[in-house]
C-alpha cells in the first residue's frame, strides 16, 4: 500500500499532472461563472507549465542535486571499499535488441561507470541490483549480462534481485555484506543524495560515485537553453521526484 502511495503522490505531483489539475480547476472555475478567477488560475497554470519547461529553471531546480558529491577520477589510495553497488534504473527485458540496447538511459550510464571503477579494482565485487515483474528477466540480471559481456567474469559478479526501490537495495546490500561495510554506490547525481541517505541509514558507510548529469548541457548562449523543451521538463520532473523522495525516506527506515 506504501508503494502505490508514494508511486501515485509522484505521479500527481509531476508538473504536467498537477498543471493539469490546476487548469481544470480554473476552468470549472470559469463555468460556474467566475470568470476572471478561473481566467486567472488557467493562466497561472500554463505559465507555470512553461517555467518548468525552460532550462534556466529545471537547471537550477536540478543542478543543487546533481553537485552535492563530486565524480570519482580514480581509487584514493585511503579507502577500504568492499564492492561497487550500481543501483537499478529501468530497463526492457522482452525487446528484441542487444543487451546494452536494452538498458535505459541511466542504466546504461551507470552500469559504464561501475565498470569502468571496477576495472580498476578487478579484486572487487561488481554487485548489481533492481527487481522487475518477472523474478528471471530482473534489473541485476540485465546488468549481470551486460556486465560478462563487456569483460567481467561471472564470478566477479553478484545480483540483488530482489529490491524493488532504493530502500530495499540498501538493505540488501547490508544483508549482503553485513553492517558498517564500507561500498562504492554508482549511481545518477541526481539520485545520489538520497541514495546516500537509503545507505547511511540501513547501517553501511557508502562511498559516492555520480554519473549520468543532466544539468547544465546546453551552453547558455545557444537558442535552445532559452526554449522550453521537452528535455527540460524531464529535468525538472527529475528535480521534484528525488526531492520528494528525500522527504520520504523518514518512513522507509
């Protein structure tokens, strides 16, 4: 029940959804005769539909995310890692492409970046996590396939299969490596802070390596950052989901 909750309040409060919902409000607004307030909540709306299409906005709303934990250049010598953990993202396991074709955006981002940090430390266990409706076409195996086939010996690698949501992952991984175990988490900069908060709080001393950046792409003097777009309100979508997922996180421990 927890779970639709919080998957139908994100939905909701997406800026589409919610704008959507404010424009029919001044619209009935409008029919039962008040004309000039339901004139001007059906504006605010649009206006503010438009606002969170526009890079200056979603960069700003996005961008505090995305920075608060630097890239990882390469191993500081200091730390005693155990594993690099590349959370879960989405992918599509019944397409007829190839395994990499088949992992999302952020999937694909992460799972490159986990590589490339394991590669490094090839005596390190590459653990990779996400669920999925059918419990043998999962997230971690679609990462696991991917993963052998770009080099990475089987035994090198272990599936979470089980998580669901960044909660779950962060107590199986402590199920899986037990309290205080020090881990390298590979996932978007976005995500990373609360993914940072799921660790700390199920006992783990998680250690940050962000991919898969989405602020600040368009140089500010070309047309399309003062154009909104569809890209741009995907930003913004991106900044209000993890910030409330944030807010959530009280109840998930």
């Amino acid at each position: 029940m927890y779970t639709l909750m919080k998957s139908l309040t994100a939905i909701l409060l997406m800026p589409m959804s919610l704008m959507a919902l404010i424009f029919t409000i001044g619209w009935l607004i409008r029919k039962l005769g008040w004309y000039r307030l339901g004139h001007s909540i059906m504006t605010l709306a649009m206006l503010l539909l438009l606002l969170a299409d526009w890079a200056p906005v979603a960069d700003n709303l996005l961008g505090p995310l995305e920075s608060q934990y630097v890239a990882w250049e390469k191993w500081p010598e200091e730390q005693n890692i155990e594993a690099v953990v590349v959370l879960g993202g989405g992918w599509q396991p019944d397409r007829p492409w190839s395994i990499t074709g088949r992992l999302s955006e952020s999937s694909g981002l992460r799972l490159m970046e986990g590589l490339r940090l394991w590669h490094e430390r090839p005596d390190l266990l590459l653990v990779v996590s996400g669920g999925g409706q059918d419990p043998k076409m999962t997230m971690a195996h679609g990462y696991a396939e991917a993963a052998e086939a770009l080099g990475v010996p089987p035994e090198s690698i272990v599936t979470l299969v089980s998580p669901n949501d960044t909660a779950e992952e962060a107590k199986s991984v402590r199920a899986l490596l037990g309290e205080g175990a020090q881990v390298l988490i590979v996932t978007s900069a976005s995500h990373m802070p609360r993914a940072m908060r799921h660790f700390e709080a199920a006992g783990l001393a998680p250690v940050a390596a962000p991919t898969h950046y989405l602020a600040d792409r368009t140089e500010g003097l070309a047309l399309a950052y003062w154009l909104p777009s569809a890209r741009e309100l995907r930003k913004t979508e991106r900044a209000i989901y993890e910030t409330l997922g944030l807010l959530a996180i009280r109840w998930e421990h």
